[in-house]
C-alpha cells in the first residue's frame, strides 16, 4: 500500500487570498466518497452539501470530493467488493466519507471483509468513536431520560479482537463440520484504545467504563482487565470502572446518566454501540468515526445505518447520521468552528424540524438536509457574506 505523510496532505491547504488586507489560507479538504448501496447514495449527498456550506460559512476550506463506486452492486458486477488498489487510490485523500454497504443476494459478511474491514485495518483506523446522545426534540425510548441523561461516547478496538480474521471452517457440508473463530488481543492494541479512551474522558466528566467479560474469557478478557489497571495508573484524575458487558449494556437501559466514556474490545464495542444507537431515537441519527489518531493513514467516517434497500429511491432516508459523521471528521480534520456549527445546526433541525419519517415527520431526505445547511448558515452569520472572520 502507498503511504501517503501527513506533511504532503497538509500541503493542499496552501492557497492563499486577501480578505479586507488580511491574508486568509484557504484549506482543500479532499474526500474519497464511497457513498455505497441503496440510501447510501441519497444521504451522502446531503452530507456533502452541509460540509460544504460550512466551509463557505466559515471561509476556512473547500471540499473536492473525489467518489468511488464501490459497492455490493460493484460486488455483483465484478466479484470485489473494490479493486485490489484501493488502498492505494484512497491513500492520498484527507478522509474516507462513507455511506451505507448491503445488497440482496450479497452476504454480509462479503461486503465487511471486502470493504470495511480491510479499510480500517489496512489504514490502521484502530479507534472507531461513536457517539451515543440524545438530541433534543427526539424522544428516547426510554422513559424521562433525555439529553441530559444519555450522553456517551463509545470507543470500540477496531482492528483486532474478535474480529482479527482468523479461523476457518473445516468438512463443510458433512455431518461432522466444524468452524473455528479465534480472538486475536495485543498488548499494543489493547493499550493505545485505552490510552485513548483514558485522553477523551479527561475532555469529559472523567468518568471511564471498561467493557469486559473476564469471568468467562480467562486469557483474552483478562489480559484486557490487566492493562486497563496499568494504563489507569498513568490518569489518576480519571475515575474508572470495570464492568462486564452484559451488565454494562444494562446499565445503559437503565442509569445510562452514569456512564460518559465506554471502552471495548471490537465485538463488545460494536454491540454496546449499536443499542447505544437505539437509545437515541432512531437508526438515522448514530454516526461513526474510524480513526487513525496519528493521521499517518486517512480515517473514515459513515452513519452507522445500513443501505435499506427497500427504502432506496424513495427519498425519505434521514441525513443526519451522516451530517453527524461529517461533523466527526470535521474535528478529526482540525476544523473545530465548523464541526460546532453543523452539530449546532444539526441540533436546531432536530429540535424544531423538519423531520423525516423515522422521526414522525414527512419530510424528504433532501429538505432535512437543505434545513440544516440553512440553519447552520443562519447560525454563524449573514449568509451574503459566508464568513465569520478572517484566519
């Protein structure tokens, strides 16, 4: 795989124009888009038209998005998910902006070990982040508990775990089959995810919560618990605790105002953050960062639902999970004003509308998406001018 430096990156953010006697540098974000199957391809778009009126509001970037079609169609035209250069061809972008991978008749597991999966590990994307709150204007399922109460970021090991890849099946088709699935946890791995999440509960309200399941996994889980205690000692600010995962899960449904930074393996991240995701209102709203903190590989971005394909073409899908993404990597990218101004924007639509379908509301997938880059342009200053100072 061509690497691409972070250096050479930062080099597109280069041209530089006058604004009232000062020197402005204009920043070119470049995105690989891979906006998927079914409403993938309807939501990114609106995704891409409120990042982009956010560097016009700002006056701190533009967008140049280069798409790629990768897909489960692709996959049925092809037999790939992508072709064997892709890392290559998405090396040299800033970000990975994806939307939404399934088809019928592609096995699920086709499209996240011929995409996903080697994405986030060939580029080293070992934290994925999800935030878990509730906005408000959109009820939670649960009963009095608002965004005051849930308000969680996730941190799921992304590269290795349960998920390492390794295993294989054996007599398939006779009686005696077998299938084996092994767990794969390094020291490093486990390591730099806690390290990270030990550094975002700090920004927080210094509270951490492990995710563990060492009664019954006595080397993987434990070694896990083992360096939890060692890393723990480096942040005695941070108050921490150990959980088992089905308890924790609980614990979400039922104080979930007690918890602000969870860490998990990749299989206990993945199904923590997923009824993290339920517990926000609606599967249109969760978004997802994969990410390579040192930004020697780009990371990705995507909501976390998937392409619906029964919904595809109706134009109701809701844009917000990946409006959110596009926040995430706002930040991830260094644009702090503008990832605040579309979670802002993004908070006032959901507060007052419009909504779609999922939401109670009958609104299409691009007029929630026009309302936000309104608002957001609304919120920063006089949309004739599409600044809010120089930098």
């Amino acid at each position: 795989m061509a690497g691409t430096s972070v250096d050479s990156r930062r080099s597109r953010r280069g041209r530089a124009s006058a604004h009232e006697g000062e020197v402005c540098s204009l920043s070119i974000l470049k995105l690989a888009v891979i906006p998927g199957d079914g409403v993938g391809k309807e939501v990114i778009p609106e995704g891409l038209r409120v990042l982009r009126r956010a560097g016009e509001v700002t006056g701190r970037f533009s967008i140049e998005a280069q798409e790629f079609p990768w897909s489960c169609e692709y996959y049925t035209q092809t037999g790939r998910m992508m072709p064997e250069d892709a890392l290559d061809r998405l090396s040299d972008s800033d970000a990975v902006y994806l939307g939404a991978v399934g088809y019928p008749g592609v096995p699920d597991h086709v499209s996240l070990w011929g995409l996903l999966l080697p994405i986030r590990q060939g580029f080293d994307q070992y934290v994925n982040l999800r935030p878990c709150q509730v906005l408000d204007g959109i009820p939670s399922p649960l009963r009095d508990k608002g965004s005051r109460e849930v308000d969680i970021l996730c941190i799921r090991e992304n590269t290795e775990g349960e998920y390492a890849g390794l295993g294989g099946r054996f007599h398939i088709g006779r009686p005696e089959e077998s299938a084996v699935q092994t767990s794969m946890f390094t020291r490093r791995g486990v390591d730099r995810i806690v390290r990270y999440a030990f550094d975002r509960a700090r920004e927080r309200r210094r509270i951490l919560a492990s995710a563990t399941k060492s009664n019954a996994l006595q080397y993987t889980a434990v070694m896990w618990d083992e360096i939890v205690a060692e890393v723990a000692i480096d942040y005695p600010d941070i108050t921490w605790t150990s959980y088992h995962a089905d308890a924790l899960a609980a614990r979400m449904v039922t104080a979930p105002e007690t918890l602000d930074v969870i860490v998990g393996s990749n299989l206990f991240g993945d199904i923590l953050t997923d009824l993290g995701g339920a517990l926000q209102g609606s599967l249109g709203l969760p978004a997802s960062a994969n990410l390579n903190p040192e930004r020697l590989h780009p990371s990705m971005f995507e909501p976390v639902h998937g392409s619906a394909p029964g919904r595809a073409g109706q134009g109701t899908a809701n844009p917000m999970a990946a409006v959110w993404a596009g926040a995430l990597l706002l930040d991830h990218l260094g644009e702090k004003e503008a990832s605040t101004l579309v979670m802002d924007a993004l908070r006032e639509v959901a507060k007052r509308g419009p909504r779609t379908r999922d939401l109670g509301g009958a609104a299409t997938t691009v007029e929630v998406g026009e309302a936000i880059a309104v608002a957001l342009a609304g919120s920063a200053g006089s949309p004739a001018t599409g600044r809010r100072g120089g930098r």
